[in-house]
C-alpha cells in the first residue's frame, strides 16, 4: 500500500488500488505522525465518509480541513467560513449561497457557451494541442473572473497564485514546495504559500476602494451583503477561498474528461448522441474526483470498524476512494456516462460544506463537451497525462491531444 502522506505516491496519478486495498482491508485506516505532522485517520469506504458528513458535532472542520496541523492562531488567521462547523457555518453560507444556486448558474449558460466555442475554436485551430492550457484552464478561468468581478487582464495573474495555493507541494507550480522547504514565513498565509500574501493584497485593495469590482460579482455583493456582509480578514481569506476553490478542480474535471475521451473511444459517439447531456458531466466529475481529500477533526471519541479514533485525532475522507467504492458504484473505475443515479461524494456531498460551486463546474463541462463534441469526430492523445505531486488535489498538468475534426 503506498503511503497517503507522501505526495510522491500521487506523481503517477491516484493510487486507487491502494485505495481499494483499504477499502476491502483497513477501512478505517491509520497513517502515522509524518514530517513533523501528527498521524491521521483515512476513511475510505463511502458509507462511512457519508457518516461523518452527516455529523459535524463529531466530526468538526473547525480546527482544520488539511492534514497539516495548524496552531490555534494560524488557524484563526487563514479560517475562511469552510473551516467552519453550524451553525456559525451555516450564517455564512445564508449569504453566499443564493449566488451559486443552480437558477443563478443557469442564466449564465449563453456566456459560458460563446466563451467556450471561443475556447474550442482556438485550440481546433491548432493539429496538436495542450488541452489543458488551452481548453481546460481557459474557461473556469474566465467565468471566475466573472462571477468574481474582477476584470480579464487580472486573471492569468490571480489563477497563477491559485495555483501556487493549490499546488504548493508541486514545484511546477510553486518554488515554496511545503514538504522540501521551511515555510514557517508564511504559517499565516492560506496554503502557508507566499502567494497568499500577495492575494492579501489584492484583496485588501479591493476592501479600501483602491480596486474596483464588478457590482453583479459575489465579492461586491458580500461586501454589501445586509445583515452580515464579509469584512477585513475575513473577506481577504473568503477571496482566497474563491480563487483557489473556484478554478483548478474545474480544470481537471474537464482535463480529465478530455483524457477519458481518448482512452474509452465509445464516448465521444455517446456525447454526439445527445442521450447523456443531463448526466455525463456527474460521471465525468466522479471519476476525476479532482478533491482528493478533506479532513476533519474528532470532537469526541468514536469507534468505527473495531478502531478507536480518538478526541483530537484527524481524520480524512477520501471522496476520491468513496467515488470508487464497488459496493456502490458498478464497474467503477469506467466512466458511464448515463451513471444514474450518481450519488458520488466528489463535491462533498452528504454534509454542510458540499460545494458551492457544483452548479457553475457541471455546466461548464457540459458546455465545454458539448462545444467540443459538435466539431470533432475523434481525439487522440499524443501523450500521457501528467499529474500534479499531492495528496490533496488530483490535476492533470498537461495532456497533448490530436484532434480529427468533423
Ligand atoms: C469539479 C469542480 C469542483 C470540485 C470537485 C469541488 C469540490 C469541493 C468539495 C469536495 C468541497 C467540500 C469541502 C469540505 O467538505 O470541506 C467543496 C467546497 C467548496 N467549493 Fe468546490 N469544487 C469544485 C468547484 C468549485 C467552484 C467552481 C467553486 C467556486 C466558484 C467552488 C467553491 C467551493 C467553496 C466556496 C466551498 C466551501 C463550501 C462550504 O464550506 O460551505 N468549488 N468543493
């Protein structure tokens, strides 16, 4: 079994039958104490991720969401409302949620499809292409900027500190690796990365008046927000939260959306039938399950399994391995498009921090799909995927594609 704390054991994708061994095996699954941070526990069979989802008194997001150990201040100095547990959570989510419901999302449909087939036709002009520069990256960074409010020229800039913030163990995307280099400088800082301190600063100019953004964007109407707007620090991790959450996890769904299209060479035909538009981008998701990971923390002791987790103890669930759990997916590790029902857990479901942006991502893989399937009429990969070094973001980094088109 490869070790879960090593992000080495990620470099060649996800190690899933590491994963299924556990599942079978240990389902209740100790790591311990590694380079300086305390042990964890692993969930990974779906019942009981959707157990501790279900229980937050038990299991608490409140003293962190990572597997690295935080003291008690820097916790309080990068919490966004996520490192939350109710019902402080839940005031928080009141005011941001009705900005990310699935109604709101759907009127942004013509948008994301003209910027797509923009996307589409400028990697089509290219025989061969990255398609994760040049579709996959391209449109869930622009409908950040969007639905954000920030203007077009920021977003290069903010995605590459997003990156830096998600892929601060992979140093294609960072040179402050966490695990190679003391990053005690930035303790306080999301990601402890030092691009946070620059997003800081972005953020802070946007919260003196110093930075203009957009009225219709979330981050001007939770500054307004009546009864409970987002202020200071708080604000400053809540955009943090926003860049990073809101743009690689797209990305790889839809990169990885991409790769299955070359390797199950029965999908693309699927896709152009028109018979799995309302359920392909749910299986899409669930097998990128691009979130590896969330933790959270005991509030209590708790026996599972015959194991005993006790108060304090951190535990992980892994929505990657609950995604694959053969006891209730069939033929898991195949993508089937017309997957229905697909109660895969990639989005967190089952607890109060289910993602907020699950509206925005399924409709920009669809859309994207659906611009992508109406001119091509075969894909190939002239490459292998390569993947980002961590255990808590599944990304593809690159991935060349040949298109045949229609
Ligand atoms: C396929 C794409 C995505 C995946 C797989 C994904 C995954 C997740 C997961 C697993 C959680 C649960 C966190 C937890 O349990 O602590 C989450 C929460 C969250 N996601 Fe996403 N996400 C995606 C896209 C997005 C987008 C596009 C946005 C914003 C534009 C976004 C914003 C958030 C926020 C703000 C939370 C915290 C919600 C809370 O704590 O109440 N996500 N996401």
């Amino acid at each position: 079994m490869k070790n879960l704390a090593d992000h080495d054991s990620f470099v060649d994708g996800v190690p899933h039958a590491t994963f299924a061994q556990m599942r079978r095996d240990v389902p209740v699954h100790w790591t311990p104490d590694h380079g300086g941070d305390r042990g964890f526990w692993s969930l990974t069979r779906y019942a009981d991720i959707m157990a501790a989802q279900k229980d937050p008194g038990t299991f608490s997001s409140a003293q962190g969401i990572r597997i690295e150990d935080q003291s008690r201040e820097e916790y309080l100095a990068r919490r966004t409302f996520q490192e939350t547990d109710p019902p402080e959570h839940t005031a928080t989510r009141r005011i941001v949620n009705p900005a990310f419901a699935k109604p709101v999302m759907a009127g942004f449909e013509q948008l994301i499809r003209d910027l797509a087939r923009d996307i589409v036709d400028e990697a089509l002009a290219h025989a061969e292409f990255d398609g994760v520069e040049h579709i996959a990256k391209r449109l869930p960074m622009l409908m950040l900027g969007r639905i954000l409010g920030v203007p077009d020229a920021d977003l290069d800039w903010l995605v590459e500190r997003g990156d830096a913030l998600i892929g601060n163990t992979d140093p294609d995307f960072t040179t402050t690796v966490i695990d190679k280099v003391n990053t005690d400088a930035y303790a306080m800082m999301p990601f402890r990365s030092p691009a946070g301190v620059e997003l800081y600063d972005y953020a802070q100019q946007i919260l003196d008046g110093s930075r203009a953004v957009d009225d219709a964007g979330i981050l001007a109407r939770v500054l307004q927000a009546e009864g409970g707007a987002i202020h200071g620090q708080d604000f400053k991790n809540f955009f943090c939260l926003l860049v990073a959450a809101g743009n690689d996890t797209t990305r790889y769904s839809i990169a990885m959306a991409l790769w299955l299209l070359t390797q199950q060479k029965d999908l693309l035909g699927q896709l152009q039938s028109g018979a799995v538009w309302d359920t392909c981008a749910d299986e899409f998701i669930r097998v990128a399950s691009p979130t590896l990971h969330f933790r959270r923390t005991a509030t209590r002791d708790v026996e599972m399994h015959g194991q005993t987790i006790r108060e304090g103890d951190k535990v992980l669930m892994w929505f990657v391995s609950g995604s694959r759990d053969e006891t209730v997916f069939d033929d898991p590790n195949t993508a089937h498009l017309d997957r229905s029902p697909n109660r895969h857990v990639a989005f967190g479901q089952g607890g109060p921090h289910v993602c907020l942006g699950m509206w925005l991502a399924k409709l920009e893989l669809k859309v994207v799909l659906q611009e992508l399937a109406s001119r091509i009429s075969g894909l190939e990969a002239t490459s292998a995927p390569t993947w980002t070094r961590s255990n808590f973001i599944c990304g593809v980094k690159s991935l060349t594609l040949r298109p045949k088109l229609k």
